[in-house]
C-alpha cells in the first residue's frame, strides 16, 4: 500500500476468544467434529463455533473477520487487529478525487473492489449514491459489517465488474477505481470499458515503466515477458505480472486471475485521451513506490 497513506497503531490488543471445546460427544453428530459445545465470548458454553454467547456489539461482528481486515475501521474503541493498518478511511486520495470530480451531492458514483467500504464511506460522506462491486467474498461480507456499524446507504454488489460493465447500460456521474487496473489481465479493456459508462474517472493504480529493473529490481523481478491488449481501436504492449505466494493469504486483495498486466503510465492516458479524456490532473506520482510506480489521476471527458 502506498507509503502516503496514514498508518496507525489500534489502540489495544484485540479480546482474545476463548475456544476451549468441552466435549460432549453424545451431543455431536456422527461423523461430525465441530458440534461441541465451548466457551463463548461471554464464557458461557455454545452448543457450536457458529454461535456468538458475547452480548452484541460492533467488535463482535469485527471479530467475525479477525485476522482479515486491512483497513483500520473507524469505530470507537473499537480494533480490526493489533496491527499497523491501512488509514482507508481516511485517504488523501479520495479527498484529492473528491475534490475534483465535482460537487458528488445526490451523484451516482460507480466505485469498483471497495475492499473494506473505506473509501465508500468517504464518497458517501461527500453526499455520493455509490454502487460498489467486490468480487472477494471476504472483502464483500466485511463492506456488509462496515455498511452496518457505520450505517452507510451504498449498496454493495458481489461479484466480477468486467461482465457487469461488458453488459450493462447504466451510466453514472463519475467512477472510481482505485487499486484494480494494475490487477486486470486485460486493463485496456477496463479503460475502455469505463470510458462506455461515465464522462468522469478516478483511478489510482501502478503501472509499469523501463527503469524498474535498475530502480525497483524487487517489483521488476515479477514481471514475466509482455503481452498486446487491445479494446476500442486502442493497441498497446502490456507486462505480465505473477502474483506468486501472494494469493493464498487471508489478506490478500488482488483480481480475480492468477497474473496480471501493467500497462505503462502513456498508454494509460494516451487510450482515454482517443476515447475524448483529454481533461486530465496527476496527482501521487511515485515513480518509486514501494510495490510498484503509482499514479492518480482525474480524466474528464471533453468534447
Ligand atoms: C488493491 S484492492 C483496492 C482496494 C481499494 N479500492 C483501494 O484503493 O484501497 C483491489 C480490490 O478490488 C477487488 N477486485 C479485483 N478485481 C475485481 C473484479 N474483477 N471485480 C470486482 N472486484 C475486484 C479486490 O477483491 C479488492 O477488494
């Protein structure tokens, strides 16, 4: 994650949740492993692991994802992990995008991979009606939880955005994709597929260019030959990027394929701009960040 982002220590350590089984195998079904009752948060046996004995509260529902969350969620007093987290929340970049898309007050945001809602309750917040797309079954169960401790109106949808964008018809007052271009195997598709349903776009994603195997040799080294995309009459080189060990982990947030294509930071732009984006503010470029160059930028279309 990019080093601008805010980065916190939660303020305690999480509850631990006692699981001590006591076993009761005339209670089990047969074959069964997992229904004896134990000890609850509340300390008080549960006939199995499903149920919560704490009284209800929002580090309950939290905790159902312990271990998981990337983000620091801002819920008083209480913690996703112990961890330094992710200040999505609060991201300079969203204020930034905010700030250019245009008064968002009753606007209908298209926001693609929310991950944890951070950056939708920001848009909502600016008085945004967001639509999100989340394909990661977690990270869509876990925008749920954010969407009722914080009471946010977005509706969130599960599943893949490139066959929603590929059909539908709906058109919205802006888009925001931030951290999913770099993870598509075919991003010009996704550019051009943006460039179908709005007039206005924010993106923040990595890209590739020549003098990372001298600068990044880290970021360089899971590139793997380059490949050609190409979508609305726009051609251009991509580089194949392998996920490798990453997508195992539980907090991984990567796309739905195994690998993935870098476009260079030109043909970002150049391909909106022969789609009528020629309207077009940079902002965090960080040739040097730590897992890859990165950039934002707004792209409004002009006639
Ligand atoms: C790197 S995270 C970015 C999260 C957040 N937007 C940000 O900028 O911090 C990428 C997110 O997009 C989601 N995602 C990736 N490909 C997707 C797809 N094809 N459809 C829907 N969600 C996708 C991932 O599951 C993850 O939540």
């Amino acid at each position: 994650m990019a080093g601008y982002l805010r980065r916190r220590r939660a303020a305690r350590q999480q509850p631990s949740t006692p699981a001590a089984a006591a076993s009761d195998p005339g209670s089990a079904a047969p074959g069964s492993g997992d229904a004896r009752p134990s000890a609850g948060d509340g300390g008080v046996a549960q006939v199995n692991e499903r149920y919560s004995t704490a009284a209800p509260s929002a580090q309950n529902q939290l905790d159902l994802f312990k271990g998981a969350w990337t983000s620091a969620v801002p819920v008083p007093g209480e913690v996703t992990t112990s961890g330094p987290r992710a200040d999505l929340f609060d991201d300079g970049r969203i204020d930034w995008a905010i700030g250019r898309l245009g008064p968002l007050a009753g606007k209908r945001v298209l926001e693609l991979g929310p991950l944890e809602a951070g950056h939708t309750m920001m848009l909502e917040r600016a008085g945004a009606q967001v639509v999100a797309i989340e394909a990661h079954s977690g990270a869509f169960l876990r925008c749920l939880v954010v969407k009722n401790l914080l009471d946010l109106r977005a509706r969130f949808q599960f599943g893949d955005f490139l066959p929603y964008l590929r059909t539908a018809e709906e058109q919205f007052d802006a888009v925001v994709a931030s951290g999913v271009l770099y993870h598509m195997t075919r991003p010009v598709e996704l550019l051009h597929l943006l460039a179908r349903h709005t007039d206005r776009l924010f993106m923040w994603t990595h890209y590739w260019h020549a003098g990372l195997a001298e600068e990044r040799p880290d970021v360089a080294a899971r590139f793997e030959g380059t490949d050609v995309d190409e979508a609305g009459g726009y051609r251009c080189k991509v580089h194949r990027y392998a996920y490798r060990e990453g997508p195992a982990a539980e907090t991984f947030c990567g796309g739905t394929a195994p690998n993935a294509a870098w476009m260079e930071r030109d043909d970002i732009l150049s391909s909106l701009a022969s789609w009528g984006f020629r309207d077009v503010e940079v902002s965090f470029d960080e040739p040097l960040a730590p897992h890859g160059p990165a950039f934002a930028f707004v792209a409004r279309r002009s006639v």
